[in-house]
C-alpha cells in the first residue's frame, strides 16, 4: 500500500468516526429529529461538494451514479433512525459488522483471498471489536438492529461501488446532489415530526459538510489503492477511534478494556494490511 493512501485511509477514518460522534450528539443531547437530521446532513454535503467542484475548476462535472446514490441515502436514513433506540455499542458493532460481511463477501465473490497472515489479522480485529462492545452491549430493539442492519449493507455496498472511480471528489459530488430529491420526499413525508435546534442543526450541518462530504470524497480517493478486504478490515477502527475520542472529548470512561480492544483492532489491522493477498 502507498503512503498516499496510507494517509487518505487514515483521514477518512478520522472523518468517519467524527460522524460518528457528531451524530451521537445530535441524536442523543439535542431536539433534531432523525429525519431532519439527515436531511441536512445530505444537503450540507452536496452543497460542500458543489462548491468544492467549483474551486476545483468551474467546467467540472458532478457525475457519480443513482446505486451510488441510493445506498448513501439508506445509509445515512437508516443509520439516524436506528441511533433513536440502539445504545452505542451495540449499533457500532451491528453497523460495522454489516459493513464488514457485506464487503468480504464481495471480495471473496471476486476471488480474492487472505493468506494466513492476514487471516490472523482479520480474526485479531474482530476479536478486539467484540472485546470492547459485547460485554456491555445490551440486547437491541429488533426493529432499530435491523435499521442498522440495514445501514452496515448499504454503506458497504456504497464503498464497493465507489472503488473505481476515476475523479472521486465529482463523483462523491454528484452522488450527494442525486439524494437531494429523496431526503427532500423523507422530510416531507415526516413533516408532522419536524422539530430542531440550533445545536441539533448545527451538529447536522458540521457532519453534511465536513465528516461527511469531504470524508466520503477522501474515502473515495483511498478506495483506490485498497482491495475490498482492506477497505473492510479497516474499518473496523472507526468505532474504536470513536470511543476513544468519546473519552477525551465528552468526559467518557476510559478503561483497561478500551485499550486493549484498541490494540488488537489497530494490530488486526497492520496484519491485513501489510498481508499479500492473492487471487484466485
């Protein structure tokens, strides 16, 4: 792997857990509701994304896809509406483990395959995931782990579609433009549950631009240089980094378990990254 996208890798995952926190804020501390809360977080990406491509060069076209398009709509819906009734933990690890099946399974459909190092690795990251989330995960609502489910399938789904991309800030741009029109229908279908803040808005507006406009089009860049292995394997470090950061930032306990499960998440993945992988 190049350092070039050593770096993007690390950056988007940074991106994604600061999504992960600003949501949980929102969600949790403040009054948005979850579709209101996506709304704007869609609309502030694509707004972030357009102006970027204007900067860039007034000429270049947004392009992206409408699977592409639809997959981050049911993510980021889906994802809102399950965090009402899930507990951190567990919808971490529902989410990731979603992700991670959904594009190992590609991988595998594909014929890549992990030799025994990155076996290792693979297995060493979940067991440190599960160390972290599955003793103090209580048993989810049925329908918010489906939600989850749901959001983990679509979101690994959206990263495999974006591994060959040519110009990853258009198409991430034109991905987001093309779910204007359905958050759009979602608001107006829940419009009789509308209600926000100007912290909830705010927390809203930070994710769309930032963690998640710019965080997908880094993610986009760094699906380049990954094969579906790796891109699922890492990120397994998200809700990690979440935690960690949920410690230092917003005064969360930070324990024994947390940094051993932070050891062998980060050690899990340098096995599968710095494997060979074969195909078959």
């Amino acid at each position: 792997m190049s350092m070039r996208t050593l770096l993007l890798t690390a950056l988007a995952m940074l991106a994604f857990a600061g999504n992960s926190l600003l949501c949980r804020l929102a969600l949790r501390e403040t009054e948005i509701d979850a579709a209101s809360f996506t709304s704007l977080r869609l609309l502030a990406g694509a707004l972030t994304l357009w102006l970027l491509l204007r900067l860039r060069s007034a000429n270049t076209p947004s392009v992206g896809s409408w699977p592409a398009a639809a997959a981050l709509f049911v993510y980021a819906a889906a994802f809102s509406f399950a965090y009402i009734n899930l507990d951190a933990g567990a919808g971490a690890l529902i989410l990731f483990g979603a992700v991670q099946l959904s594009m190992l399974a590609w991988g595998l459909y594909r014929g890549e395959r992990l030799n025994l190092k990155g076996t290792i690795g693979l297995l060493v990251a979940f067991a440190g995931l599960l160390i972290l989330l599955l003793p103090g995960a209580s048993k989810p609502p049925t329908a918010a782990a489906l939600l989850m489910l749901v959001a983990g399938i679509a979101w690994g789904i959206y990263s495999l579609l974006g591994r060959g991309v040519n110009d990853p800030l258009a198409a991430t741009a034109g991905n987001f433009m093309r779910t204007v029109p359905l958050t759009l229908l979602l608001s107006a279908l829940l419009i009789g549950q509308v209600r926000w803040d100007s912290a909830g808005v705010f927390y809203a507006l930070l994710s769309g631009a930032l963690t998640s406009g710019v965080g997908y089009a880094i993610w986009y860049s760094a699906l380049r240089g990954l094969q579906a292995f790796q891109a699922a394997c890492v990120q397994l470090s998200v809700p990690i980094i979440a935690a960690l950061a949920g410690s230092l930032l917003l005064d969360e306990a930070l324990s024994l378990r947390l940094l051993l499960s932070a050891t062998a998440v980060l050690g899990g993945i340098a096995l599968v990254l710095s494997a060979k992988h074969r195909r078959v």
